[in-house]
C-alpha cells in the first residue's frame, strides 16, 4: 500500500507546485484543482480503511490524531505536503534496512522534499500578505535558514498558516537531524558488536582446536605407552612376559 501512497503524494507535490509557481487561471486552474483534490482524497481514502481495519480501533484513532486533523482542516492546504512522508518511507523499503542505506535516505531525499516541500507551503501561505516573500527564492531562502536551525531573522512568516508550516519545518528539521544523528550511533554500536562477536568466535575456535589437538596427543601417547606387567590389554590378557622369561 506505501507505493500508491507514494506516486499519489508526488502527484500532489508535482500539482501543489503547478498551481503555486504557476497560479494558472480558468479551465487549467480548475482541471488543477480537481487534480489536487482527486490525489488529496486517496490520503483521507486510506486513512478511513487504516482507521476501519485497527484493532484496537480506539488507540489507533488517538495515535493518529495528528492525521486526522491534516485531512479534516481545508484551511491547513500547506500542511497537506507532510503526506509527502509515505514517499520517503517507500524510498527506505527500495534502499532497504541497512543503516547506510537508512541514512542515505533520509539525509538526501528527506532533506530535499522537507526544504522544498515547506518553500511551496510557505509561499502560498504568505504571498500577497508578507513583503519578504513575494517569489520562490524568497520562500526557499526562509526554508533552507529554518530547517538547519539558523534563523537570520530577516524572513519571518506573518499569516497563521505560514507560521504552522515554520512550525511544522524545524519540527522536521530537528528530526531529521535526531534521525541521522542516532541513525550513525546505531551503526557505530553494531559495528562494535560485530567486531566484538568475530572476536568471541574466533576464540572459541581457537579453543576447541587446542582441546582437539591435546586430546590428539593424549590418545597418540596412550596407544604408544607399553603395558606394565599384569596390565590387562582390554581384552583379558595381561602382560605377563618378564614372569615367563623367570620362570
């Protein structure tokens, strides 16, 4: 289910940028729309099955409230891109679990949708209204100096729902750090323990070898040692050779 997921949420963000950069009029601004619309409610399609198929139902809708309210407040249109998510998370099961390749996603991909992402958003919430803003470059400027934690000050949103998405991206940019960060530390601690139990094994092989070639040894000297006389072979016959020889 992530890959429908994933082509509906990159179909928006190809349409979400038509219609900002763009701003068509007339037929094209409504087949636009239309288009929004129609890949938007795949998301609420999908929550509603997610939602129907929980058990428990109850805990599943608290977890997901967050969810919920991103496809029940039109007014939040910017904030529709976090869907965007499901395309990193399809991306991740194509690369695969390895660490490396977690972090490969995550850096590159996560990084470039979260600041693009949040530059369309921010220019629909704010242009008309904020004088800092008035084109892409300025929104993308604002999103690159916010989600690494900079901050120069001279763009700041004005408007309620551009002060979300500035919310929503060093919320994001913060994770995505947190991510990376404890991502290389995982690493680092498997890393270590690998080394650490090819060590252990490499030991124990060591060890069964030397309790092999000693018990070599000591069946090697046993076959080799003469009886003493009177010793029994094992089979009932005892070493009686030096009493004849007297006799």
């Amino acid at each position: 289910m992530e890959w429908p997921l994933a082509i509906a949420a990159m179909a928006f963000l190809i349409l979400f940028s038509v219609d900002v950069l763009s701003e068509p009029t007339g037929a094209f601004k409504t087949a636009v729309d239309v288009a929004l619309w129609t890949t938007y409610a795949t998301f609420a399609v999908d929550y509603m099955a997610r939602l129907c198929l929980a058990k428990p139902r109850l805990r599943w809708f608290v977890r997901h409230l967050f969810d919920l309210a991103i496809i029940a407040l039109p007014a939040l249109r910017p904030l529709r891109l976090l869907s965007l998510a499901v395309v990193i998370k399809a991306l991740q099961r194509v690369v695969g679990q390895t660490i490396r390749g977690r972090v490969i996603v995550y850096t590159v991909f996560g990084a470039a949708i979260i600041i693009y992402a949040s530059a369309l958003a921010m220019l629909d919430a704010e242009r008309g209204s904020n004088p800092n803003i008035v084109n892409f470059g300025d929104a993308l400027w604002w999103s690159f100096t916010t989600v690494t934690t900079v901050g120069y000050g001279d763009t700041v949103p004005t408007t309620f729902v551009g002060r979300l998405v500035a919310v929503a991206l060093m919320v994001a940019g913060v994770s995505l750090l947190g991510v990376v960060t404890a991502t290389l530390a995982s690493w680092i601690v498997e890393r270590v323990a690998e080394e650490d139990t090819a060590q252990k094994a490499a030991t124990a092989a060591q060890l069964e070898e030397l309790r092999r070639e000693i018990r070599e040894l000591v069946d090697s000297n046993h076959h080799q040692a003469p009886r003493a006389y009177g010793e029994s072979d094992g089979r009932g016959r005892t070493n009686s050779t030096e009493g004849s020889g007297d006799a």
